[in-house]
C-alpha cells in the first residue's frame, strides 16, 4: 500500500515539530493565510526533488538552506521528515553547510522485518543526493514507486502564458501532469482509450459550465492544444484562453478526479482547488472529492467555507501559527457536538470556534 499512514516533519519552513500525524483516506488542511498549509503541501513537492536526485537545485532555486530551515539556521540545525506507508517507512535528516547546500546526515528506510529495534536500515550519510533510486535493499522496491506516485497537483496559474493552454507534444500522456501542461494529451487519451471516464468528465463539466459542448481533438498531428466547442456549435473551435479561469480550473479538477483508477496515485495533494469557483462547482466538486476517497488517499488544502461544509467533521485538520510555528490538529466530533447541532462546519470556523483564522 503506498497511501500514507503517518507523516513527521521538523524543522521545515513554518512546520517546528510536527510527530506523526496520522493521514485517512481524506484530510482537508484548513487554516489563515500564512498558516503553513501550503509549506505542508510543498513538503511532497521537496520530496520529489530529492527522489528524483535534484536535491541541491531545488534548494539553491529555492533561496539557499536558510529559507528551508525553520528560522533558517541559527534556529534550526536540521530538517527531518519521516513517511510511514504500509510496512515500510522512509526517513532523512538534512544538514545545512557552510557553502549553503543541504546534505543528508542520514537517510534510511524502514521495515519491521530489520534485525534493530526501530526496524531501519542506513542507505547513506554525508552525501548531497539521495540513495533511494540505487539502493539494493528489497524493501526499497516497495518504497520508491510509493514515493514515485505521490503527485502534487496546482492549477492555480490561468494566465495567457499558462502551461495548460500552451501546445505540447499528443503522446505526452502517460500521467496528468501537476499543473495539467499536458491536459489535452491526457484527454485524448482518455476519450480513445477510457470512454466511459471521458464522458463522465464531459458530462460533469457540463453542469458546471452549460455551454461546453466537448473537446475537439485534429487528426494526424505530433503536437496538441487544449480545443473545445460551445453547445450546439460544434463546427467553431474555440482555444483555452476563450475559459474563463474557474472553468478551466474545473476541467482540470474533472479530469483528474474522474480519470480511472488505475490511473490515479494512490495519494492525490490538491492546493486550494476551490479558487476562482462558483458555490454550486464547489458542491460538485465535493462530490468528486469523496468518490476518489472510497479508493484512494486525497490531501486538500482549502479556505473554502463552503467545501468544508460538505465534509464530516474527522475530515478536517486545521492549522494555526503559534509562536511563529504551524501547528495541526484534526478535528474531533465529540467535542464539536454540541455545537453542530445548531452550526455548519463552515459557521464554527468563521466563528473562530474551531481555530484556524487570523491571530496575533
């Protein structure tokens, strides 16, 4: 199983100490601006850097160690993540250094079958690039695809140079990409290989946008745009840009969520998918959302009052800043009882009854 278990984080951007927060199928991050919800979310983005061995790019792009380590350096002297899934685990310590790089102080992974107590085994220390893809342990064999698979999607940017409207190449279709730069690829795909997913997604975006009438797709080309036509036009294609930004953020929502499930990680990071969203594409997509959590693991992070009205209570983890450190609890409905008897989930947050808001 590669959804996660158990996540710990030190000393990472805004997250001081964070001991094993225990992951469900669905975990809808709620806090402030500022709170460090997306510093969460971004750990799976760090994560991947360092699997894929770009470790000390990603930190030198990112502003040197200082701006990774919580209160950089002269208050943090390490950062260290540990990722329980299944039986097996993966765990790194990183240190900074004086020519502003971050290098492993240990990286290990973890099973109950090792012979020492905690169950781990050292696959490196002292190096700038993860070990992971060439270690020989067996047990890795079942960490890296899980590492592999956890995909963090963003489909913030609708701006005219955005990925997503660009042309890009039509075999480039293996995955849906983090920022959906290869959607129409992936819809093709779909539509000749998943027709029954294809027209789900059609469908759905039709009750959030009435006029779309479906996507257009040209014969015989190596590179691919995002086309579509309006209801009952189908002879005038019309180019991404024509969306406004919410529907095309919506087409992107569809397309993941209702992509097959053989074709979906089994852990889906979402950041703030409610934006630019109408109340009732919210509804819809809520929907979606607790489809996909009957199967696989979802992480959303969210300051949308009226998704997480469509939630249960123990879905929700809601996130503050202490003391200049994002803490995280998830909510609980015993204590909240009382109070939902006569308030949404949506109105105790914006009572500042459940946290998560604006405090000095």
């Amino acid at each position: 199983m590669s959804k996660l278990n158990k996540i710990t984080i030190q000393g990472y951007k805004s997250i001081k100490k964070l001991d094993q927060l225990e992951l469900k199928n669905l975990n809808i991050l709620i806090g402030a601006n500022g709170a460090g919800k997306s510093n969460f979310i971004s750990v799976f983005k760090f994560l991947a850097n360092i699997f894929n061995q770009n470790l000390q790019s990603y930190v030198a792009k990112s502003g040197g160690p200082d701006v990774l380590l919580y209160h950089g350096r002269k208050t943090t002297d390490n950062i260290t993540m540990k990722f329980e899934f299944g039986n097996n685990a993966y765990g790194i310590r990183l240190i900074p250094t004086d020519d502003n790089r971050l290098i492993f102080q240990s990286e290990a992974i973890f099973y109950p079958g090792y012979k020492n107590p905690e169950g781990y085994r050292v696959i490196g220390t002292g190096h700038s690039e993860s070990n992971l893809k060439e270690a020989k342990k067996s047990v890795a064999n079942y960490i890296r695809p899980a590492i592999r698979s956890w995909k963090v999607y963003h489909f913030h940017d609708t701006s005219d140079n955005a990925k997503v409207k660009q042309i890009h190449q039509v075999n480039d279709n293996l995955v849906l990409k983090g920022d959906a730069s290869n959607l129409a690829a992936y819809l093709r795909r779909l539509k000749n290989e998943y027709e029954v997913n294809y027209n789900q997604i059609v469908n759905t975006i039709q009750l959030v946008a009435p006029f779309f009438g479906d996507f257009i797709y040209r014969d015989d080309i190596e590179n691919i745009q995002l086309e579509w036509y309006e209801q009952g036009d189908p002879d005038t294609p019309f180019k991404a840009h024509m969306l406004s930004d919410g529907t095309l953020r919506f087409i992107c929502l569809a397309t993941l969520l209702l992509q097959p499930f053989e074709l979906m990680s089994d852990t889906i990071l979402i950041d703030e998918p409610e934006l630019g969203l109408h109340p009732y594409a919210i509804n819809v997509l809520s929907e979606l959302i607790k489809r996909v959590a009957e199967q696989k693991q979802l992480i959303i992070s969210s300051q949308s009052v009226e998704l997480i009205n469509c939630f249960e209570v123990e879905d929700i983890i809601v996130t503050n800043r202490e003391k200049g450190a994002t803490t995280f609890e998830r909510l609980d409905t015993e204590k909240l009882a009382v109070w939902l008897d006569e308030y949404s989930l949506g109105d105790l947050w914006k009572q500042n009854i459940i946290g998560g808001r604006p405090s000095r």
